[in-house]
C-alpha cells in the first residue's frame, strides 16, 4: 500500500460526494470567526473559494501578483464553461459528462474526483446566472449551449469568447462584496515565497510585497494555493507572462508531492511563432474548430511552395488539400480532442507538409463555413437564387456574429484578413494537468495545505477536454474545498490565532532573505529572460508534443547544467528593495529550472504514452498513443528530495469501477 | 527600422520623474509594442548602466487589462480596439520617436516608471460592483430567469470592460465615468441586478468622486481609446440611473 | 439624495441650466429676428417684455441667477476636472479621440462670458437705467415712438467693429452649443430610440441660433450703410 491516501468516500459513485459531506466535520459559524485562510491566488479557483470562505465566516487572506485579483489568467480562457444541464436534450448527464472527461483524460484520473466535477457542473451555472454573469442566450431569453472537442454533446455555456473573462469578474465580484464587508483582505502586487509549517501543518507563508520590497509574514490555519499552471516553464506558451510555478513548488520542497508534471496539454489552435524575440503565444479559440476546417497541401512541393512564398493557400485546389483530421478520424473530424489534433498537426510538418515561413503551420480554413451559412442563410431569408457573392457575403456575416472578435485579433496579431485566406495556426503550450497531488479533500500532502484549480492534479489525467478547466477551476472553489477544508479546520476552533514571531516563521523569512540575496549576489551577464529563453527551448525540444528516452535524458542533464550557470552567470540590475521586475522573473525562473527537471524525469518514468504525454517508443503503427494500462494505471506523485533527480516517486493506483478501460478512439 | 523613445522614468510614487531617450535599431514590425520593450529591457541589463524600465503587462493578450502606457498621446497607442500589448510596431515608422508615458491621473499613482497604481478601480467596485448572493450553489435553476437577449447582450457589452483605465488616462478631466458606468449597466441590464441597483449606483459614484476622478463632459474620448468599445449608452445609463436612484433615496 | 456635492449632481445641474439657458436663447432669438421683418412687432414685443411684471421680476432673476449658476457651476467642474490629473501629460493627442469644441467648453464659455459682458453694457444696463432708476416705464423717445427698434439698430449701424465683435462671439456660443446642447441630454441620462434625433436638432439647432444672430447684426449693419 501506497503512503498516499486518497480518501475516497466508499460506496457507488453517484453517492460517493453525498455521503463524505454528510460525514466530515463542521465548523459552527461562531467558531468560523476565529478561524483564518490564506488564499494564494485569485482566479476562478482562488478567488471563488475565497469568496465561499468568507461568505461562510472565515477570515480570509487572499494574495496575488497582478495589481488586481481582476487579472489573473483565468480571465483569458475563452471558449467557455461545461455543464451538464441537459438544456438541448441531446442526452447529456452527470454520467456522461463523467465519462467524457475521464475518456478525455486518457484514463488517468480518479474516478470519484471527475463523478463529484460532473455531479457540481450545473449547480456552476446557477450559481453564475445568479450573481449577474452574461452568458449567451437565446432569442427565447434562455441560456445558449455550443459544442467542443471530444465529445458528442453541445454542454458548453459561453461569453461571446470572453468566457472566462466573464466567470472570473463574477468571481471576483463575489470577492469583492466579501472585501466590502470585511471578511476578505486583498493583498494585491504580492508574491507568495514559501510556506510555513508549524508543527508539520501548514501556518502560514512568507510573502514580498513587489511594490516595496518588503519581506511579510502571514499566518493562517489553513493555507489554499490556486496558483494555476506551469505552462510557462516552456517560455513561450498561452499563459501570461506572470503565470508561475512558485507557490506549488515551494510547496512541494516543503513537503507537499507533485503528481504528474509531464502531463502539458499543447492546444492545438495557436498563432505560430513569428520571431525570435517573441514572448508570448496567443491562442484562438477552440470553439474555432466547429466551423473550420484544418489541412495542410496533400502535395509536398505545393507545401514547399507556400513555404517560399510562391503560391497562396487560396489558389491550391479543393482536391489537392489534405484535411488530415477528416481523414484519419472521421467520426470526430476537426473535433478531435485537443492532443489528438496538436500531434496530427506535428506528425504532418515534421513529414514536410507544414505551411508559413518556418513549415511549422497549418491551415484552419473558413471557406467551407461561410459558403455553407451563407446558403443557409440566403434560403431562410427568401433569396433563393442568390448568386455566389451573395451568398459568400452573407456567410461571411454570420461568420462574423461567431467568431468577430477573434477574428479580428488574429488580423491585428498577423495583418491578414481570415475572411479571406485561411488562418495559420500551429500548437501551443497551454495548460498543465499536472500539479499538486490532492486527496479526495483537496488537501496536499502538507496538512492545512490545499490546492486547488490548475495547480492540483486532480481532474483531468492526462488530457483535459475543452471548457473543463473553468469547471474545475469554480468547482474546487465555489462547491468542494469550502466544504471538505471544515473537516480539517474543525480541530482548530481552539487553536487561536497563529503567531508571526515563532522560529518557524524566523527561519523561513530567513530562507527568503538568503535566496533573494542569493540572487543579487549573482551579477552576471546575461538577463532572467536568457534562461528562460534557454530552458523553454529544451523542454519544447525534448519535453514537448513527443518524447523519447534519450533526449528526455538529455533534458535533464542540460537543464541541470542551465541551473548551474543560472546561477553563475544571471544579472539582476537594481535593488531587492523596491519594485523589481527583473528579480521577481528571476525567483520565478529558478523554479522553473527545477520543476523543468522533474517534468523530464517524470516523463522518462512514464514508459507509455496517455494524452499530453506521447513517447515515440509507445505508439501504434498508425501513429496513435499506446497506453500501459498494466504497469502505468497510476498517479506518479513525487517527493522532494533535495535536488529534483533525487525525487522519490510515490504511485497512487488509480481504480476503475465505473468505466471500462479501452483505447481511446476518435474513429 | 530605427526608433527614438521618450520614455518616463520614475523611482517611485514619491520621487520625481522625468523623461529619458533611448535608441532602439533593430525593431520588426511583427513585434508587440511590449516585445520592443523587453528588447530595450534586456538592452539596458546587459550593458548594465542603467536599471531596466518598469511597465504592468501579463496576459499579453488584450484581456487581462493589466497592460497600460500612454504612447504618442494616446492612452494604448494609435490603434483602436486594443490593447498596448496588442499594438503591433507595424503601426510605426522608421526613424519615429514615440513618446511614452505613464496613465496619468492623480487617482492613479505611479508605482514605478510607466507602472502606476490603480486599485482606485478595485475600490469604486467594492462599494456595490457585486449581487449580493451566497456562492453556496443553492440558488435556482439558471434557465428560471430568461432574460431578454437584447439585454443580455447590452450587458455582455457592458460586462467586457477589463478594467485597464485607458478610460481615465484618455479623458482630459480623468474623469472614470466609463468605467463604473459599465459595471452599473451590467447589472442595470439584468433581473438579477434590479434588487439592489440604487444603493450599488449611489455608493459606486460615491467612491469614485472619493477617489479624485474629474467629471465626464462627454468628450467621447473614452470610448474611442477603449479596448473593448465600451459604449458611451453606458454613461447615459448611469447618469439615468443615478438620477432614478438619487430621487428614491 | 446624491445631493450638489456628486460629481453626477453637479452635471446635472449644469445640463439643466444650460438646458434653460438654450430656451431662453431661442426666445431671445425669435424677438430679435422680428426687428428683421417688422419694427413694429418688435418693439411692441420689447415693451410688452421690458414692463411686464412676471419677466420683470420673476423670469428676469431666475434668468440671472441661471447664467451665474451656469459659468460658477462650469468653473466648479472645470477646477476639479483639471486637479484630478496635477501632472500632465508631455503629449495628449486629444484630437485623435474627440472634437475640439468638446474639450474646450472653457474656452468658448469665456468667450460667450465675456461677451454677455458687452451685451449687457450694451442694452440691459441702459434698460435698467432707464427703467428704474430714471423711472421711465414707457419706452417711447422723444419723438413719442418706441424706440427700442431705433437703439437696436444704432447698436450696428456704422459700427464694423461691434459687429465683428457680435459675429466672432457668435461663433463660439455656437461651438459651446455643438457640444453643451446635445451633451446635456446624454448628461440627463437620454439615451433611446430619439437619440440620433435629438443628436442632430440640437447640432442644427447649435448652428441655426447663432448664425442667425449674425445675420441680425450684418442685416442691420448692411441695411444701414
């Protein structure tokens, strides 16, 4: 037996979340008053648990980097939010949306986590109905539903393609009626730099104010990380450039295990890269791949020519194109779950078939759509004999009221006009679904401490489907952890508060102390972004969309090495007191340098390939994902160890009761 | 191409500033105005004369709101419907000097070069940006209250502000009618917003003179320079519904 | 009650104001063009308003109060306006994102401040005098006859430079108009099917006025050369 303890409630599935909150320990409110959160973060996971503890009487604490809880990431997403209401009546259910999301994942996450996401979904939609969030509605006043990869249903509930904007303001609204009565205390422009344990609990973090300098010292009975992913460990990715993995991995060296770091969704539908010095990729949405049709030229020389520069996409023929994902998966088409259409796209430019300058893109074409709503549209409004400028126009109208918004920012991003010749795009880092390992409470292997959102591991495996992340994100933090952190929290009603001037907290705003000056100290030449520039190459050399053995091997040496000359040869102007760009970059670099030699090992461990993570010696000769179902159905969760080679891994065994392990088939 | 940049520097919010050129000669029009500063940034780094230059970004994808800059003028630069990380070099011209400043208001205070301090936002939603409902999930079913999709869309619209105060820094009275005019109409728009609307209108409005803001005097210039088009119905709105609220009690 | 103190009161009361300040305008208008097709209605007008008792002593104040109401009002607003941004910008492209006229109410209120100045130098100090201080109630000169037709007109005849100044200051009462005149609607919250409408009566409006009190000043100036 494993020394994880997942926790998981007996008894059938459907039941399973009833039962445990019926079981767990309460707080009565009075005692909630005495009691104090620190919340590390404020997007959906963070700011919606923030606003649920402090609704419920905890004082709650929330930190953040940006200059407003308003802007963390989860503000970006924007295809939008699953749920299984059932409002289209085509069938869905709490057990399907179950099933998608574990099919999705590859297999590789646990049962009752996705049952208790699925079974919560609708109660999200209520939930952001009531507090004023605008989804899409129908012309009949009620809410509009739209369809995403890898599934067979429309479950999807959108903002135009602003919803996570959208969910993350209602979030964030509900945090700030918690500000405005006094039970949450914002601190914005601050940056978590450890946490603190007292006793073997979590009591507290060590966090620098990035507008002063200053080192500060919170204490709480319960700490909640919902500091999202760690996409960014690849330099360029959709993330935001702040997006960081330090407060999950000062975590982790403090105790808490990490689960899975290699599994990285690349999304499929990205701007390619236009140039060197570029320091962010943008994403388009998803929901771009229910009308647009992907393909590269069936013919190499016409790919070549395009990549010269010498012919136009627009002038290739219908028949010499190959739509790629129609052909190899013709029962999900241009649907295909987002690895599954990322890799399809890889496997064509590296066989020599990619388009733009570099041969590293691929077409998402409209035509098709806009031919097609433009007939449809000619015909509902009577023009039956319309000619085909009409009808192109017409399409091109409907087109707009879709997708206008992204459209026009590709333009901005590219300066060309998608109407008329069809998108580049290429894959992108995008989410992690990797992170902290969580029990059935959400609660890390530190007691008191949690994570929740993209920074836990829990509900996606090895793949998340689109519009999960949302879910999970409002799931953890609206509906679960408010609830499970009581059973923890309700052997602290007599604690008192924590105090600040302990030798745990001495020591470890020491710890911080010595690794700020650390490096200071360093005055090197070259920038943080060096680095970064550096390691994110490697992992999306050697980490990226396939792996093989011997360079994941190779990463880890190189990355190892990069760590040494980080910190032999890095410059931070300035000073540590006072605003610092460069050195809050440089903290969180550091730890990219160590989570980026755990994701390696992580990866060379796994001798199979599941969703994100796709190793080259594990695959069907149809090119397809090969999964272990027999010696990798587990969750790795690894513990520091002192330096990440020396991690120890911990499997935690992943039971399948209510679904049938098969291979996955989008055919 | 070559560039001239005028750029403000400043230590922090109690020093005085002053601006400084610079000299950038390798700029490619495919380059975000953010992409040009982080080569100026890692320019100055590593010849090591002089600290780098401090300005808010993170999504880097016009949504986030975090990103600011006054550049030529113009809160966000000469584009429209964007934001600054979204501006493209393409916009200018071999040998152009651009100006950049940071947004200037005293509601919003210079944190550190270009970087300045608008929590002042935060605080005009805090007074009533919010439905006062419990997130315990316990609330009806989402589709029991149809709203009219015209108005769900109105409120979209409104709800789309990313709270980046290129509102403020364009109008000459730094006026931040736009912007809490906005959040009111979202919710203005909508049955779920109607219950608490005249103390959420009185009490935003109350915080934002508080905190310094000029009056609007309908120049228009706001919702030109905004990211998302944010419309100025949403200022008549307010005006309305301040008006509506004010004569309530 | 938000009360005068809410920058969103204080708005609203300077919409209003200059709401009854434009009304106001137009009935002035329409007296004065009357001298244009008829002495006589004009000056039987002139004395029905110089000696009634509600414009006398109603309409009259509240009209003064309006007009000092309106200019402390927009120095109010505008001192607090310009505190709320103490460090300027090195560079404000303003005419990228909106007009001129709409930027500098200031400018074109001073000018039509200044000139209310003149005009009442010109012929309310003369009224008053004549009215309540010399007691005078008739309106008649010497000959017998009305003569405010004939002082009107010897305002303009033969003086080029009063007229200049009359036509210049038009200009900018019809600049503060463009945008005071349809910006106090959006003040007062007017925002619906009419909108466009009343977008554009209140720009004709802004031109016709103004432009017409020109064409009074030249017509008398030109007719009496």
């Amino acid at each position: 037996m494993s020394i994880l303890d997942s926790k998981i409630p007996s008894g059938p599935i459907a039941d399973k979340w009833t039962k445990h909150k019926n079981e767990i320990n309460l707080v009565n409110p009075a005692n909630k008053r005495n009691i104090d959160v620190i919340v590390v973060g404020t997007g959906l996971a963070g700011a919606s648990a923030a606003a649920t503890l402090a609704e419920l009487g905890y004082n709650v604490k929330t930190f953040c980097f940006q200059d407003s809880p308003r802007r963390a990431h989860s503000i970006a997403a924007q295809g939008g939010i699953n749920a299984s209401k059932n409002y289209q009546g085509d069938g869905d259910s709490d057990y399907r949306l179950f099933y998608d999301t574990v099919k999705g994942g590859d297999y590789r996450s646990r049962e009752a986590n996705v049952y208790r996401l699925a079974e919560v979904s609708g109660n999200i939609i209520d939930q952001c109905v009531a507090q004023g969030v605008p989804f899409a509605r129908e012309y009949g006043g009620l809410l509009d539903n739209r369809s995403f990869g890898g599934v067979l249903v429309s479950r999807t509930f959108y903002a135009k393609g602003q919803t996570g904007q959208q969910l993350l303001l209602g979030a964030y609204s509900a945090m700030n009626r918690q500000i405005n009565r006094g039970k949450i205390q914002s601190f914005t422009r601050h940056e978590m730099m450890d946490i603190v344990k007292v006793d073997g609990k979590a009591r507290g973090i060590i966090a620098r104010n990035l507008v002063t300098g200053e080192i500060e010292r919170h204490s709480a009975h319960a700490v909640v990380l919902a500091s999202g992913g760690y996409g960014n460990v690849f330099f360029l990715s959709t993330n935001a450039m702040g997006s960081n993995v330090t407060a999950a991995w000062k975590a982790h060296k403090k105790g808490a295990f990490f689960a899975n770091p290699c599994y990285t969704q690349i999304h499929p539908t990205c701007i390619p890269v236009s140039g060197d010095l570029q320091a962010k990729l943008t994403l388009m949405s998803e929901s771009l791949r229910n009308d647009g049709r992907i393909w590269v030229p069936a013919k190499k020389e016409d790919a070549e020519a395009i990549q010269a520069g010498k012919l136009k996409p627009t002038q290739i023929k219908e028949e010499d194109r190959d739509y790629y994902l129609e052909r190899r998966y013709p029962a999900f088409g241009n649907l295909v779950p987002r690895d599954v259409a990322s890799r399809a796209a890889k496997e064509r430019c590296d066989a020599g078939f990619g388009v733009n300058k570099t041969g590293q893109a691929v077409y998402l074409d409209f035509s098709s759509a806009i031919e097609r709503y433009g007939k449809e549209k000619a015909f509902s409004s009577g023009k039956k004999d319309a000619s085909k400028e009409e009808i192109i126009k017409l399409g091109k109208e409907v087109v707009e009221s879709k997708y206008g918004n992204l459209f026009d920012m590709y333009e901005k991003i590219t300066d060309q006009n998608p109407y008329e010749t069809p998108m580049m795009i290429f894959p992108a880092v995008h989410y992690t679904m990797g992170g902290l390992w969580v029990d059935y409470n959400l609660m890390t292997t530190i007691p008191g401490c949690y994570a929740t959102g993209e920074a836990n591991f829990s509900d996606h495996g090895a793949n998340r489907l689109g519009a999960s992340a949302l879910m999970q994100g409002l799931a953890d933090g609206y509906f679960v952890l408010p609830y499970t952190i009581g059973d923890y929290l309700s052997d602290d009603i007599q604690t008192g508060k924590i105090p600040t001037d302990s030798k745990e907290f001495d020591e470890a705003e020491k710890e911080v102390r010595d690794f700020l000056d650390r490096l200071m100290n360093v005055k090197g030449e070259k920038p943080v972004d060096y680095f970064h520039r550096k390691l994110g190459l490697i992992m999306w050399n050697k980490c990226g969309m396939s792996r093989n053995e011997k360079e994941l091997k190779e990463a880890i040496e190189e990355i190892a090495q990069l760590r040494e000359e980080f910190y032999s040869n890095v410059r931070i102007p300035g000073k540590a007191e006072g605003r610092n760009a460069e050195l809050e970059k440089a903290g969180r670099v550091a730890d990219f340098l160590e989570l980026g030699e755990l994701f390696a090992k992580d990866a060379l461990d796994r001798n199979e390939s599941c969703g994100g993570h796709f190793r080259e010696e594990y695959q069907t000769p149809e090119g397809e994902a090969l999964r272990d179902d027999e010696n990798y159905r587990y969750v790795s969760a690894w513990e520091y160890k002192g330096e990440p080679k020396d991690a120890v891994l911990h499997k935690e065994e992943l039971i399948f009761e209510n679904i049938e392990l098969k291979t996955r088939s989008y055919k | 191409m070559k560039l001239n940049l005028k750029i403000w520097r400043q230590e922090d919010a109690k020093t005085k500033g002053e601006f400084k050129n610079y000299q950038l000669d390798e700029v490619h029009g495919d380059m975000s105005f953010l992409e040009m500063l982080d080569v100026l940034n890692n320019e100055l780094i590593e010849n090591g004369k002089e600290e780098p230059i401090e300005f808010d970004h993170d999504c880097r994808e016009g949504i986030c709101g975090m990103c600011s800059l006054q550049i030529n003028g113009e809160a966000h630069g000469p584009d429209r419907g964007i934001t600054t990380c979204q501006l493209h070099m393409r916009k200018f011209k071999d040998g152009d000097t651009i100006v950049i400043e940071p947004f200037r208001a005293n509601a919003f205070p210079v944190v550190k070069d270009l970087a300045v301090d608008r929590s002042a936002f935060d605080r005009i939603q805090q007074a009533g940006g919010f439905i006062s409902v419990n997130t315990s999930g316990n609330t009806q079913d989402a589709n029991s209250i149809p709203i009219e999709k015209e108005n769900a869309d109105l409120a979209f619209n409104a709800a789309t502000c990313i709270g980046c105060g290129a509102c403020v820094a364009a109008c000459k009275n730094a006026s931040a009618m736009l912007f809490t005019s906005a959040k009111v109409s979202q919710y203005a728009l909508l049955p779920q917003g109607e219950i608490e609307a005249t103390d959420r209108v009185l009490n935003m409005v109350a915080q934002m003179d508080k905190e310094g803001f000029g009056n609007c005097t309908n120049t228009g210039a706001c919702e030109v320079e905004c990211p998302k088009g944010i419309s100025l119905e949403n200022i008549a709105r307010l005006n309305r519904e301040y008006l509506a609220a004010s004569l309530k009690g | 009650m938000g009360g005068i103190k809410s920058s969103i009161a204080r708005k609203v009361a300077m919409a209003l104001s200059g709401l009854f300040l434009v009304l106001f305008l137009a009935q002035h208008f329409t007296i004065n063009f009357t001298s244009v097709v008829s002495p006589d209605t004009f000056n039987e007008i002139s004395q029905f308003m110089g000696t009634n008792f509600l414009v006398q002593a109603v309409l009259q104040p509240i009209l003064i109060f309006g007009v000092i109401f309106h200019f402390v009002m927009g120095f109010i607003l505008e001192a607090r306006n310009r505190s709320a941004r103490s460090i300027g910008y090195a560079k404000f492209d303003g005419n990228a994102n909106s007009p001129w006229v709409s930027r500098n109410m200031l400018i074109s209120g001073i000018v039509v401040l200044a000139f209310l100045g003149l005009h009442f130098y010109d012929f309310w100090v003369h009224e008053m005098q004549v009215k309540y201080l010399q007691g005078d109630m008739s309106g008649l000169n010497e000959a017998g006859e009305f003569r405010y037709y004939e002082e009107t007109v010897a305002k303009f005849a033969g003086q080029p430079i009063r007229v200049a100044i009359y036509v210049f200051s038009f200009i900018f009462l019809m600049l503060h108009l463009l945008h005071g005149f349809a910006s106090s609607f959006q003040t007062m919250g007017v925002n619906n099917k009419y909108s466009k409408g009343i977008r554009t009566f209140t720009k004709a409006f802004a031109i016709v006025i103004p432009m017409g009190f020109v064409f009074i000043a030249i017509f008398h100036y030109l007719n009496n050369l």
